[in-house]
RNA sequence: UGGCCUAUGGUGUAAUUGGCAACACAGCUGGUUUUGGUCCAGUCGUUCUAGGUUCGAGUCCUAGUAGGCCAACCA
C-alpha cells in the first residue's frame, strides 16, 4: 500500500530504460560467470547477490556458467565448491552452463572468421608479438603473418586443432586494428595451443579459446540480456562487442556488457594469487578458514546467508573506487544472529566464587530465557551450585561507580539467578585473584516475584556452574590484517600486515545445555558475542567458533580513561 | 605523452532525471533493559576546484585537479 519507490542502482537503471525501449521482460537473462579456478569470496559473493537479486526482481532467469576455457588452471573440484557456496547463500540457478558445452559452436564461428579475412594464424613467439603490440602512446605495427591466406589459415588452424603442433607455436588472432588507442583491439588472441587435459572434455581438444572471444559469444548462445562484470573489463567492452557483431543475427537479443566497481572490504585480501599465499604460507589452515574472506571461510566463521545478502544489498552498486568497512559487515551478521541465536551462558576467563552461605553438595535448576527479544524461543533450564565461574574481567577489589561489576562490598545479579555480594577474595603468592568469597540473598531468585527478586541492581554477570560446566575449546578471531588495505602499498608487500595474533585458542567453560550442539549451530555465549560449533567438534571435544563479539560500550568507556 | 572510467558526510550508496541533498553503518547524547546486548529518541556532518547556462545545478556546459584501469598464448 504505502509503496515507497525504491532507489535503483545504475544498472537496474539501464534494465529499466531497455524495458521503455523495446526490450520485453521475458527476454530478461542474467548470468554468474566464475571461473572454476577457486574458492569463491565475499567479492563473488557480492556479484552473486546482483545477478541473483535482479533475476528474483525481475523474475528473469540467471545461469550459473562456468568460465572454463583454461584448463591449467581449472578443476572439478572448485566447480563444486561454487556450486554449493551459490546454493549456501541461497540462490537458486536456472540452468548450469560451461563455456566448454560452446567448444564446437565457438570452433564454427572461428572458421567462418577466417573466411571472412578477420582472423588469421600468426606462427610469431608472444615475446615478438608484445614487441609489435605498442604502447597505449604508440601504435602497434603489424604481424608478418597478418596477410596469410584464407587457405593457409584454415589449413593451419585444422592442423592445431588436430594437434600437429606444439604450444606456443601458432595462435588465432583476430585481424582489426594494430593501430587502436585500445590495446585489446590490436589483435587479439582468440585461440591458442594447449596440450592439457580438461576437467569436462579431457583431451578432446588441444586448442582453448580465449576469454574475450568466448565470454560474449557465450552470453549471445544463451540470450543473456545484461551482461555485468566488474570495471578492468571496461576496455574490454569495444572487443565484445567486435566479436558480437561477427557473428548477431537480426532479431535475436544482442547482449550488453556493462561494468561496475569491484566492492573492496577493509582488512582483507581477495584475490586468488593472495589467498592462496595465506595458505601456503600457513598463516591460515585452510581456504575455508574461518579468518577467510572466502564464502566457506565465512561459512565455518558463523556468518549465515542473510547476514551476507543483506550486507550485499546495503553497500549497493556503483562505479567508483571504494572500500568498505568489515565493520559493516560485522554489524548485518550481528543484526541477524540477534534475531536467531538462542542466548546461552560461557565463561571463557574464569574467575572462582564460592557462596558461603550456599549449602554444600546442593544444586538447583533455574529457568533461562533463550531469547528475550522472542517469545517462542521458550526457555531452558541451567544448574546452579555453591561454586561457580564468572569472569575475571567481571571482579575488581576496588572501582568507581562506573564499574556496574562485582567488587568487594557490592552486589551484582547472576543472570537468571540470585543477586549476591562479594565478601572476600584470595590471592596466589603472585598477588592475583584465584577466588571470591560471596554471599547469596536466596529471596532474591529471578522470577520468583519476591520482593527481594524485584530489586534493582546496577550490574547482572554470566556465569557456569563449576560442577555442572561443560569444558570446549573456544577459538577466538581478530582481523587477519592490522591495515585496512593491506595490498595497496607501493612499497610494502601485504604479508607484512599479517595480524600475529589473528588467533586465539583457549579453554572455555559453557553450561552444559550446549553438550548436544551440532555442527554450525549459532548461538551467543550471553555479554560474550555470537559462536558457532566448529566441524572439528568431536563427541569428546566441542570446539566453538567466535563469529563476532556483541557491541561493546563498556570497552569504548574503558579506552578513554 | 594516448585512450577509457570515476569524483556526494568518517564509510558505502540514494536523490522522482534541472526543483527542500536522503538511507544505512560508524561517532556522540539521553531513555528503557535481569546481556554495558537489543530496542527507542535525539545529534553530528556532505555535492573535488574555478567559471558558465538557468528563476533554480549534486545533476547540464567549459577548463582544471585528483584517483583508478589499459601493453598475459589468464579470467
């Protein structure tokens, strides 16, 4: 009803006046390219989210193609990986596509090219090619091959195709213009020789197209109406469009390539050639590493679909450079974990109390919201004893009024518990605190309705209950880099940013309703932040993932004094 | 001594196409709260520069400045 027009983005812009000008909305096609050399990253996943996202607004089909034209580099393996991390953020595909099902049809049309005097074999080195390929100042001048015969041509390129050469002996290049002000228009390479095998058609080939000559002719096979890729293929837009008009027959969809800017998060690295030096190197375990900016990365971190997509939809799409706070990121993952997270209660630095006047071997269960911002979370039920652990963090001797904790002399109220006061602590030889001594009010129990229960005080603390606690591993995560751009400096190379401390592991002591937790379940450790139970999690150990720590006021206070 | 692209708060994106510069994040103030969380209210602050067209310019024109991209048998 009270419809407020939406913004549109500049390419939902252009989708819009094709609509007013000729173009029918059923004719609306995208596509999501990736080449299957990879793990896919949050980048890709923000390129997901456009092409996915337009095709659920406009109700237009989106393909998932896989841009294999380099079997060097390609692998099974990494299509499969893409193709669950598509799934994972929830994107469905309409038809599942790989340039290589294009092979003949690409071959085909190459033939016809050299026919029609527009591509040619040249039998140079690259080294002698680049020699003649100019400068974006100069003109390139012309290959000796650059007039062979129709004849020869087709001859030689049969012969490539059968495989009577080695590589790097002859190419297929693209006749247009030596001399242009854009370098991808001198010539282009469209074919060259490769003795490799293929992840999908083995040796049936031994000749690979190149990407500018596969990447539209691909788009025009499957009548994708809009085309978008990111800015360094802008330059890239004149040679497309070449190799379209080789080959567009009147009253088809004619694709259109379109560019925006590639979306960069502060404090990481994306691409492929960085990511793997990370894992190389050791810095992280693996690709899906929680500290990784991959999508599986992510994934095991805790981050969920939603958190991802949403935060794809907020930084929206444009042409300029930018960089966007991970913070940004953090807060979507935050928005949504608060929605769904059951609350539960760890204490990962513990700190011994002891209530005096608690009797001895007794243990009581005591209700527990598990959300409170929804009431069909329901509750639990957590054990309560004489000993318990809260956090160091949690206990001082002496503190301002600031200090809404326990110190010696105060009260505090124990979630979903009793409100007590500190008496006493003692110390090891070395000055530090191993135990405070403590005294419960037991009218004051949460929910009772006792006068003593409805008292306010300043200050309520997590706890476990020593007895009761389940022990886990806790891994804690800070940002992999100390730079917020860790690979734009001229002088410095991004591995010297590496965070030493992107890790901690520690000891963990979770209420033991958390001894069932499956894998990936999401949880917040109440005041700690939000975690999720790692794949390593054993029956014998559970390993928990920190996934973001809740906003936190008090550290801010805390800094500026 | 080239070509292409870009320029809006600390960050990212909008602006009904020439008509009151908005939204989110971050920051700051306060309120609520059995999480120093959540939630609520308020606040901060911007059209790269110089000209021009116009009743009116973030938007159009001219010149400049700054940044990015382009010379892989990679994609």
């Amino acid at each position: 009803m009270s419809e407020e027009r939406a913004s549109l983005n500049f390419l939902e812009h252009i989708i819009e006046e094709d609509l007013q000008t000729g173009y029918e909305k059923a004719q609306l096609r995208f596509r999501f390219p990736p080449e299957p050399n990879g793990y896919l990253h949050i980048g890709h996943a923000s390129s997901i989210c456009l092409n996915f996202g337009l095709g659920l607004k406009y109700g237009a089909p989106v393909n998932l193609r896989f841009d294999d034209t380099n079997p060097a580099k390609e692998e099974q393996e990494f299509v499969d990986a893409i193709k669950r991390d598509v799934e994972w953020l929830g994107f469905s595909w309409d038809t599942e596509r790989y340039a290589s099902d294009y092979f003949d049809q690409l071959y085909d049309w190459a033939v016809l090219l050299i026919k029609g005097g527009k591509a040619y074999i040249d039998s140079q080195s690259s080294e002698e090619m680049a020699d003649q390929k100019g400068t974006p100042t100069e003109a390139g001048t012309e290959s000796p091959f650059r007039n062979r015969s129709v004849d020869e041509n087709l001859k030689l390129f049969e012969e490539m195709k059968a495989g009577k050469f080695e590589e790097g002996t002859h190419v297929l290049r693209a006749k247009i213009d030596m001399t242009s002000s854009n370098m991808l228009m001198r010539d282009p390479i469209m074919y060259r020789i490769l003795h490799k095998a293929h992840h999908r058609t083995n040796t049936d080939w031994c000749i690979y197209p190149m990407y500018d000559w596969t990447h539209g002719e691909s788009d025009y096979i499957e009548q994708v109406s809009h085309s978008f890729c990111t800015l360094e293929f802008a330059m890239h837009r004149e040679l497309y469009n070449w190799f379209l008009d080789q080959v567009y027959e009147e009253n088809r969809m004619r694709p259109k390539q379109r560019e925006f800017a590639r979306r960069n998060l502060s404090h990481t690295v994306v691409s492929k050639r960085k990511l793997a030096k990370l894992v190389e190197s050791g810095v992280v375990s693996s690709w899906d590493d929680p500290r990784m900016p991959t999508i599986s990365g992510l994934r095991r971190r805790g981050y969920t679909p939603e958190s991802i997509r949403n935060f794809a939809d907020t930084i929206g799409i444009a042409k300029r450079e930018n960089l966007i706070d991970v913070s940004l990121l953090e807060f979507h993952v935050r928005d949504h974990l608060n929605k769904i997270a059951p609350r539960v209660m760890g204490v990962l630095n513990p700190l011994k109390v002891v209530l005096t006047n608690y009797p001895e071997g007794e243990e009581e269960w005591l209700e527990a919201e598990n959300n409170p911002g929804d009431e069909n979370a329901g509750s639990r039920k957590v054990p309560f004893s004489r000993e318990l652990y809260i956090e160091k963090e949690d206990f001082k001797e002496e503190a301002n009024r600031k200090f809404f904790r326990l110190k010696l002399g105060g009260e505090v109220r124990l979630k979903n518990g009793y409100i007590i006061r500190a008496e006493s602590c003692t110390k090891d030889t070395n000055g530090n605190i191993i135990e405070v001594q403590c005294t419960y009010d037991p009218k004051s129990k949460s929910g009772s309705g006792s006068e003593e229960s409805l008292r306010k005080v300043k200050g309520t603390l997590h706890w476990v209950s020593i007895a009761h606690a389940l022990k886990a591993e806790v891994r804690l995560y800070d940002r992999l880099f100390t730079d917020e751009s860790p690979d734009t400096h001229k002088d410095k190379d991004f591995m010297d940013f590496v965070n030493p401390e992107s890790l901690e592991v520690i000891t963990g002591y979770l209420e033991p309703s958390l001894k069932d937790a499956q894998i990936e379940d999401r949880v917040q450790f109440q005041r700690l932040g939000y975690f999720c139970v790692d794949p390593d999690s054993t029956a014998e150990k559970i390993v928990f993932n920190k996934t973001v720590g809740l906003r936190d006021t008090w550290a801010k206070i805390t800094q500026k004094d």
